[in-house]
C-alpha cells in the first residue's frame, strides 16, 4: 500500500474489522491481563499511518492511502479510516 492509493472498500472494511476494539502496544510491550487475540502491535500497522491518542494533534494533509487510527485512554482502537 502506498500513501497516494486509496484501498478498496473491501479493504477498509477488513481493516477495521481487524482492529477496532482491540489494544495497539509496541511490539516489546507488554500487557497483563489480555488474551493475544486482544492485541494488535504498532508493527502490524500498515505504513503510512498516524496513531493518535487522545488529544494528540491530526496531520491533516490528505494521503488516501494513510491509516488513521485513534485510540482511547487504554490504548484500545476505537477508530480506523484512511485518508
């Protein structure tokens, strides 16, 4: 995927499906408390992307191939959109 191709919707949808309600943790993070299926590494995140936390600032230059993804206090995924 590159930063000026926008995925199929069939492709977003899978996406979103893969990761929201899920924990986004850095690949040598760990997490007491929940199952494998529960967590997502950053690794696993397609490039380009923007993580934000709450209250993080938004690049907002648009790149149709660019994942979006937005989490809570918990670092759980609660959003997922490219653009």
């Amino acid at each position: 995927m590159d930063e000026f191709t926008r995925p199929s919707d069939e492709e977003i949808k899978n996406w979103q499906t893969r990761l929201i309600g899920k924990y986004l943790l850095e690949s040598d993070e760990q997490f007491v408390g929940l199952a494998p299926e529960q967590i997502v590494r950053s690794s696993a995140i397609p490039k380009p992307n923007q993580i934000l936390p709450p209250g993080a600032p938004q690049i907002r230059n648009y790149l149709p191939g660019r994942m979006n993804v937005f989490l809570d206090d918990n670092k759980k995924i609660t959003q997922v959109y490219f653009g």
